[in-house]
C-alpha cells in the first residue's frame, strides 16, 4: 500500500509541475506580492511621518487581489493532486481576478483569463491579450480628461477606440467559443479582415490573431499542425514572453493612438505656473523644471525610443545579412575580403563609434539611427555567415544547383529564408540594447535634440532632481528598464520556440 501511496503522490507532483495554470499561478502569486510590498512602502511619506492616501488605497487593492491569487493556487494545487485536474468551480474564480484590470495589475488579469478558459490555444491567447492591450490604451488616454485642455481629435479618438474595444471583446468572447467546443466556425471569417484593418491602431495582437484564424481556416482540413501554430503555439505558453510581448504592444499602440488622444503642447510648452508639480489627477507623472507635464513627454518619448531602436536593428540586419550571405556562400577570396573589413569596424566599441559619428555630423535623430546602425553590422555579417555555411550544405541547395538555379535565386531563394531564424532572435535581442544606447546618447547630449521629448532627454532632466523630485527620474527610467526587459523576454521565448530542440 505504500508503494502504491508513493507513486500516486509522484505522479500528482508530475502533473502539478506540468500544470500551465499553477506554474502561472504561483508565478502571479509572486510578482503581485511583491508589486503589493513595492506599494506599501510607497504609500508611507517618511519625511512628515504621514500616508499618501492613493498609493495606500492602491496597496489595499494590490493586497486584496493578491490574497485571493494566494487562495486561488491553494486551490488549484489542492484540485490536482487529489482529482488531477482543476475543477469548474475552481475555474471560476477567475472571474473575480477579472476585477483587478481596474488596478492595472496585468499579472493577475493574464493569470484569470487563462484560468477561465479550460482548452487554450493561441488564438484566444492572442484574443486576451488584444483585448487587454485596448483597455489598457482607453485608461491611459482617458487620464487627459483632467487636463486643461484636450487635443482636439480627443472626443472623436476615445470613441473610436471604444468602439473598437466593444469589437474586440466580442471576437474574444467567439474565439473562446471556438477553443472550447474545438470547432472553426464560419463566423471567424467575418472577424479576420476586421481585426488586421484595426491593427492599424496599432494593437498588433489584433493583427497577430487575424493571420493566425485565416491560417486556421485554411488549413482546418489537412492533416498535422502547420509551423506557424507551432511556433505561435509555444510562445503563448510562454508567460514571460506574451507578458514582454503585450508590453512593447502597448507602448507601439499608444505612441500611434497619442495622436488622437494626446495634446503635443503639452508636452513641449513651457508652462511657469506649474513648476515641478507633484503627481496629481491633472499631472499623472507630475511636471518637470520648465511646466511640461512628464506624463505626456514619455507617452511621447516612446515613439523616438521604438522608431530609432527599431531601424537601428533592421538596418544592420538587412546589410549585414546580406554581407555574411555572400561571404558564406562563395567563401574563398570573397569571404577573405568582407570578413576581414568587418573586422576592422568591429574592433572599434560600438558606443565609441556611434559618439564618433554624432560628433561629427551633429546631434539628430536621422544621425543618432546611423550611428547605431554601422556598429551592429559585423555581429549580424557574422551569425548570418555560420548560418549559410551550415545551410548551403544541405541537399536542397545541391538541388537546386543541379537544377540549374543561379547564385543569387539560391542564396535569397533557399539559403537566407532557412538561415531567418538566428537573425531574428538576436535582432529582438538587441533591440533592447539599441533603446538603452538611444537613452544613454541622449542623456549625454549626443543623440536626440534636446527639445524632443525622448525618455533619455527626460531622463537627463529628472537626474538633477533626484533629491528634491526624484520623480522625474524614477519615471522615465522605469519606462527604459520595461521596455528592454520586455524584448529581452521576448527575444528569449522566440529563441525557445524557434529551437527544434525544445518541446
């Protein structure tokens, strides 16, 4: 009987350790307990020994929700290991952790989604998340309300995107039908060209969903699982990688939807009448040393941190991919040639380069994208060279030879496409290091004009009132530390789910 006794109990801790909803639970459990302390040490001013009344009301909430989170995985871990499952009831908890989307707590809100919902693929992962990333642009826009004055595009702006909100909870609410019964339904035809013609709102989750159901439905009668829903399929399991994922979406969907619903003056205008406010209802984030109010600036700031950490990685991507394709291939004399100029600009620091460059062509953000872009072109030169030296061994390149396929239609054709995978986990990789580059030339006075609202110009800005309003630091600072984690997350679950190797 022991021995029987035993084994039940190891094959209930298996199935509690492969359990997605427990491992996410104890996960949210975590980061929301620490998000709660974070808050209470917060809501206490220890200079006039007194209680910020809306961070402590916060806290309140943050503790709260993470109570029950607490109670929650009791409940799951009780369910798997006497039933080895999670009963309904159980599942339906996950309603009540829907409310914390009114604290912003995303951990918790990802967390009861998933929850709720008993067979999840990713279709209806991406559907949260859409969902989620739209709530998230209306509670952040709708804070203008309390300003002055608004843009003027705002009344219009804030409708449409409530208008789309209402259409996007209803695709999640079909897509979770269709996961459920694990059935395509005619319907999903009708959700797919709406959803990509709203993507341009920038919510690429809505964009990211209406491929992969136009995907779905085309291949709902062939046999076996098509690449991409594998790969889509491991990187929404990925908790850590969806959450960086929603993130950098939010930043790229509100910087697009600022310019309905944010007013740029604000963010630009000296105001002398609002000094170094402390963050209130009219000035979220608070005011800086000339009135602008800091809210608006790093709303704004994030469109130069994307653009410029974006192209500065797609430019040395595209030149450096092309480089290493052709020294790998033809080798010899060629490779010789460019590997050994590569070698020249990448004995050179990157940052030296860069500050060079600025220097001497001046301070902008056309100079500060170039001057990023030629010091990351040996290192992507180098991956795509290993890469085509590995692929153009393969069968299908002698194929192709035999054929009678030219250089070129064999390199771009067949070559490069099987030899994407590597580039593009290590360009997601280094975004992160591109914005940190961006900010840190900016501060310096070498990158961005001075005048742009950009998260490093904030940032040298709030560093000289670090004693007295630590806050314009704190702000602009945490938004460079999200961003980058947020790409480093994600470089790492696309870098998980491109290896053949990983189940």
């Amino acid at each position: 009987m022991s021995i029987i006794k035993l084994t039940e109990n190891k094959k209930s801790s298996f199935v509690l350790k492969s359990s997605s909803e427990y491992t996410q639970a104890s996960f949210t459990l975590i980061v929301s307990l620490v998000l709660s302390l974070i808050l209470l040490v917060n809501s206490f001013d220890f200079k006039d020994f007194s209680i910020k009344p809306a961070v402590f009301i916060t806290f309140m909430l943050y503790a709260l929700f993470t109570g029950i989170q607490f109670f929650i995985s009791l409940r799951i871990k009780q369910d798997i290991m006497e039933h080895g499952h999670i009963r309904t009831s159980t599942r339906r908890l996950g309603y009540v952790q829907l409310i914390s989307i009114l604290t912003a707590n995303i951990f918790i809100v990802s967390f009861a989604f998933n929850l709720i919902q008993k067979r999840k693929t990713s279709e209806y992962t991406f559907a949260v998340y859409m969902v989620m990333v739209q709530f998230f642009i209306i509670a952040v826009s709708a804070l203008n309300i309390f300003k002055p004055y608004v843009a003027d595009l705002f009344p219009i702006g804030m409708l449409i995107l409530m208008i789309i909100a209402i259409f996007y909870i209803a695709a999640l609410v079909i897509v979770a039908k269709c996961a459920e019964s694990n059935r395509t339904h005619k319907v999903l035809w009708f959700l797919t060209i709406p959803l990509i013609l709203t993507s341009i709102t920038g919510n690429l989750f809505a964009l990211l969903l209406g491929i992969s159901l136009i995907i779905k439905i085309r291949n709902q009668n062939r046999l076996g699982i098509g690449q991409w829903s594998l790969i889509w399929d491991k990187i929404t399991r990925n908790i850590t990688a969806m959450l960086g994922m929603f993130f950098i979406i939010f930043v790229f969907a509100i910087s697009i939807c600022s310019y309905l619903t944010f007013d740029y003056d604000l963010a630009i205008e000296n105001n002398y009448e609002v000094l170094l406010q402390s963050p209130s209802l009219v000035y979220p984030l608070g005011t800086d040393n000339f009135g602008r109010d800091l809210f608006s600036r790093i709303v704004f700031g994030a469109r130069i941190s994307l653009i410029v950490g974006i192209i500065s990685t797609l430019i040395p991507v595209v030149i450096g991919g092309i480089l290493g394709a052709l020294a790998g291939y033809y080798g010899r004399q060629m490779d010789n040639v460019l590997m050994r100029l590569l070698d020249v600009l990448y004995a050179i620091p990157g940052i030296l380069l860069a500050i060079a460059i600025i220097a001497a062509f001046g301070a902008n953000t056309m100079n500060l994208i170039i001057a990023l872009s030629v010091g990351s072109i040996p290192t992507y030169a180098r991956t795509m060279r290993a890469n085509v030296l590995m692929v153009s061994n393969l069968e299908y390149v002698d194929s192709a030879r035999a054929l009678g396929s030219s250089d070129l239609a064999i390199i771009f054709k067949h070559i490069v496409p099987n030899s994407l995978a590597p580039m593009i986990v290590k360009a997601t990789l280094t975004i992160g290091g591109a914005v940190i580059a961006t900010s840190s030339l900016s501060y310096l006075g070498l990158g961005v004009e001075p005048h742009i609202p950009e998260w490093g110009n904030i940032l040298k800005i709030g560093s000289t009132y670090l004693e007295s309003h630590s806050y314009l630091a704190i702000f602009p600072g945490l938004a460079i530390i999200s961003l980058v984690l947020s790409f480093n997350f994600l470089g790492d679950g696309l870098r998980d789910a491109l290896d053949p190797k990983m189940d």
